[in-house]
C-alpha cells in the first residue's frame, strides 16, 4: 500500500465489503466485419486501476467487455471508499455470489449474440481464447 491510498491518519479503516471482480477481456471484433481489435474497455461501475497511470478510477464499463464475475471480500481502503458511494447497503456474500453468478451469464449470452458471428482470425476475445476448437 502506498502512501497515496492509506487513509489520512483521523480517518477511521473501512470495514471489508463483499464486492464483484471481474476480468476485462483482452480483445473483441469491432469495426467492419469485426476485423479491428480494439483493447476492451467502455454500463458497470467498475473500479480498478487505469492503464497508463496505475491509479484508482472508477468508470462504467459494459458487462460485454468483462468476464469472470465472481464475489470477492475487498479490503483495500481506496476502493472500499470509492464503492461505498454506490453500494449501499453493501451486499452480503451469498448476494455478491448470485450477482456476479447473473452477470457472467448475462454478459456470456450478449458476446455470444453480437460477437460470435464476425471474428477476425486469430481472435482474442474471452469466448475464442477459453473455448477449444
């Protein structure tokens, strides 16, 4: 942890919360015939770390763009502070476990309806890079 993320001393350390991660995928088709493969990236709020800076953000990202959902027990102070401000109440275990169950299964059916059709070759997206030809 570094000093930019602890907590000002008088500040009291935020409690862990149950909290959904996720992957973002490396690649998907995009542009005319799905040959362009633009870095996966842009409606979730999500917080991680930006590419360039390694700093904290938070940004609304499509669930297309993320995989492996799962639940996760958080304890870093800097995104314990950015989700209390859209998580409240915060979730209990077994609910982040049926959210993050949901939305695998949600953004898996949307990749599969609009993606699937027009990959260029190789293609990098989540499905192709996990399912065996």
């Amino acid at each position: 942890m570094t000093a930019r993320e602890r907590p000002a001393s008088d500040e009291p350390v935020p409690e862990p919360m149950w909290l959904l991660g996720a992957d973002v995928v490396r690649g998907r088709g995009d542009g005319d015939g799905g040959q362009e493969v633009p870095p996966g990236n842009k409606d979730v709020s999500t917080i991680g770390r930006g590419r360039g800076s390694g700093r904290w953000i938070t940004i609304d990202t499509g669930s297309r763009h993320l995989h492996t959902f799962r639940a996760q027990l958080v304890y870093t102070p800097a995104v314990l502070r950015r989700a209390r401000g859209f998580c409240t109440p915060p979730p209990a275990r077994e609910e982040a476990e049926e959210l993050a169950a949901l939305l695998e299964r949600l953004a898996a059916a949307y990749r599969d309806s609009h993606y699937r059709t027009s990959h260029p070759t190789p293609c990098l997206c989540h499905t192709c890079l996990v399912t065996p030809e």
